[in-house]
C-alpha cells in the first residue's frame, strides 16, 4: 500500500492511498485498534486526535459489523488508510526521527478529517438517534 516512489505527503498522496484501500486493508486496520490509539496517545503531536481516532475505529467497527451502513466506501478506506500509516513506522517520515518523525502521520490524518468531516458528523448524529 505505501509505495517508496513518493517522498510527499500531500493531498494526492492519500487520495492515491485511499483508493488503493482493500477490505484485507480495513480488517488491518480494524484488528490494530490497541496499537493505534497507544501510537496516537504516545505521540504528542497526534495527541489532540484521541477522541476523533476513537470515533472513527467506531464508525469503522460498526460499518465492518453492519450496524451502520450509510457511509461511503472512500471515508471507510480513508479511515484505514490513515490508522495503517499512522501504524508504519517506516512511512515518509520515520517515526524514530525526534521532533519531525510524527509531521507526516499528522498530516494524513489531518487529510483524513478534512475529506470525512461530513461522514464523522452524520455517524455522530446516528449515535445520538440511537441512545434516545
């Protein structure tokens, strides 16, 4: 999925990824959960995405058992996307590098929120329905 030819994390850099997303790709991502929110909660600036990374292993989970279907298939891939690269350690910029190791892994996700923000509150709005 991460391909060496690009060295930029740019908007056409996750679109690409995006859309090379396949169902394998979101069980990954599914399955990696723990993994993710240690890396997000451990990193200090991905820190401030704790909350919105919980809402959307939820949207993924509910989509993957079938309780929430009204969602495109671009914001469910998004969302794995974005975990799968947050999980590389070895993505454009190495995680291991002090003070910039996390730049990249912050941009896709901040990509991420920005091209799903509509879908996030949409889910948000069902999970209101459903407690009432």
């Amino acid at each position: 999925m991460f391909s060496k030819k690009k060295k930029e994390v740019n908007e056409e850099y996750f679109k690409e990824g995006v859309v090379s997303v396949d169902e394998g790709d979101v069980e990954l991502a599914a399955e990696s959960q723990e993994e993710v929110a240690d890396k997000i909660i451990n990193s200090g600036m991905l820190k401030k995405y704790t909350e919105i990374g919980k809402l959307m292993y939820a949207m993924l989970n509910d989509y993957r058992k079938g309780i929430y279907k009204d969602i495109p298939w671009f914001t469910i891939a998004a969302i794995a996307f974005s975990f799968l690269y947050i999980l590389n350690p070895l993505d454009v910029v190495p995680d291991f590098i002090p003070g910039l190791g996390y730049i990249d892994d912050f941009a896709i996700i901040t990509f991420a929120i920005r091209f799903i923000e509509s879908d996030i509150h949409k889910y948000l709005d069902y999970k209101l329905e459903e407690t009432k």
